[in-house]
C-alpha cells in the first residue's frame, strides 16, 4: 500500500510544471514578444531599461493571470476534449481552487508592476484584458457564438496597446494597427486548428464555426481574414514607423499566409490545415521579431 501511494503522489517537478501549465507560458512568450515593438515604436528607439523590463514583465503577469483564470472556466470541457484532457486540472493534478489563486495573485503583481513604475492607461489595458479574456470570452463567448474566436481576439492583442501606453500614457493609430494585427490573425489560426479538431468541439459543445456552419464555410472565412491580416501588415507603411526590412518581409511572409490559406480551400485536405495552423504560429513570431529588428536598426 505505501508503494502504490507513493506511485500515484506525483513528484515536485511535476507539480511545478503543472502550475507553470496553468500560466500558459507559450502564450505568454508571444505575448511579450508582440508588445516589444510597441514600445520600441512608441519611443522611437530603445527604452529606458527599467521601462522596459516593467512593461514586458507586467504584461507577462496580466498574461499568465488571464491564463489560470481560463484553465479554471474551461476544466468541464477541456475534460471532454482529446487535444485538453491532460491538462493541471481535468487531469486532477491540480485542484481547481489553486488556479483561481494563482491568477488572483499574478493579477494583482500585474497591478502593481505596471501602476509602479509605467502609467496608469497601461494598468488599466492590462487588468481589462484579463477580464476580457477569463470572462467576457472564456465564460461566455466561447460556448455561445461560432464568432467566439473572432471576439475573442482583442483580448490577445492587448501587448502591443498595454506598451504603448506605458511608454506614452497615450494611445495611436500605430499601436491599433499593431493590435489588429493579433486580432485578425487570431481566426485563421484557430479555425485552421478546428478543421482537424472539429471533433473535439463537437464532443465538448463548443460553437466553433467548422461545427456550425461546417468546413467550406470556415475555410472561406480563413481566406477572407488572411487578406484583411496581410493588408493590415502593410498598413503600418503609411505612418513612417517601420522601414524597408519590415515592409519586405511582411510582404513575403504574407504572400505564403495566403498562398496557404488558399491552398487549403482548394484541396480541402486536413494536412493543409495542419500545415496552416503550424505556419501562422511561425508567421506572427517571425513578423513581429522582424519588426522589432526594424525598429532597432531605424533608431541608429
């Protein structure tokens, strides 16, 4: 009996990795990584080293807050769904009350990360992007509307408006086009992963749009949005902010976005929409470290 208690306790180091889990550190990762240019284009050259270790660090903990908070609203259906099952807390690793803790506490680091030492506009972009995304979208869009994702999407584009308001205490055009950016590319990406996880949805009754309104609806709405995306990319090239290395890239980058988006209405075929979903992962990080690498070349 001790031995087969022993057995099923898990370890520390599993533990801790199930409480990192919760935070979404993936997630997290890009998030500061598409808030990064806004502060680099907000200033117009580097930032100050504290102002800028602040704003990364208090939009990271805003992040991994909004994060835990969504673990614990989704842990009936990421019961249900294959592709969710083993996370921290269907999984009984971790009690759900700890999720709700945590996010409580990584909320209020947040607060006082940002309130301290960046503006209050940013602090206020962050503690509403928590809400928006533990509450208005996990709680209620998502297993309401097929426009979930859709909706949902402002709420992982808040990096680049909560920089820019740190480093200003103001908002412009430049930083809504940054965040739009994150909110176009939010639906090819995850109607990308629904086509070949439709099943899971189905299973979990979850209204995303290949359940709703099927497959050669959804793979039309993907080309639609992938035009509007790359378009948005270019946009920023009527403001003066980015340069030649952006603008190059994000063309060519965005010509295989949607090369691929079309090519995936064509065949139909779910290696398509696995290639898609893996490519727009690649897509966004390699498009914002480029503008980032833009905007530090521009301010030499």
């Amino acid at each position: 009996m001790t031995v087969s208690l022993s057995a099923a306790r898990p370890s520390i180091a599993r533990l801790a990795l199930g409480y990192l889990e919760l935070t979404k550190p993936r997630i997290v990762a890009l998030v500061i990584f598409t808030g990064l240019p806004g502060l680099l284009l907000a200033i117009g050259g580097f930032p100050a080293p504290r102002l800028l270790l602040s704003t990364l660090i208090g939009t990271a903990l805003a992040a991994a807050s909004a994060a835990c908070f969504n673990h614990y609203l989704d842990r009936d259906i990421d019961a249900l769904m294959r592709r969710t099952a083993a996370r921290p807390l269907p999984s009984g690793l971790i009690p759900p009350s700890h999720a709700v803790v945590l996010g409580v506490a990584l909320g209020l680091l947040s607060v006082v990360v940002l309130l301290a030492f960046t503006t209050p506009l940013a602090t206020v972009l962050a503690v509403t992007s928590i809400f928006y995304y533990a509450w208005f979208y996990t709680a209620w869009l998502k297993r309401r509307t097929p426009q979930n994702i859709v909706i949902g999407g402002g709420a992982g584009a808040s990096a680049p408006l909560i920089a820019w308001a740190a480093a200003t205490g103001t908002l412009s055009w430049p930083a809504v086009i940054l965040a739009g950016i994150i909110f176009l590319w939010t639906p090819p990406h995850f109607w990308a992963l629904a086509l070949y996880r439709s099943e899971d949805y189905l299973r979990a009754n979850i209204p995303m749009l290949p359940v709703t309104h099927g497959e050669e609806e959804t793979r039309r709405q993907i080309v639609i949005y992938s035009w509007v995306l790359v378009l948005t990319t270019l946009s920023l090239g009527l403001f003066g902010v980015v340069g030649p290395l952006y603008l190059g890239s994000a063309a060519l980058l965005g010509a295989r976005f949607l090369w691929m988006a079309h090519r995936l209405r064509r065949t139909r075929a779910v290696p398509e929409a696995v290639g898609l979903f893996r490519y727009s992962i690649m897509y966004l990080f390699l498009l914002f470290a480029i503008l980032t690498a833009d905007a530090i070349t521009r301010s030499f």
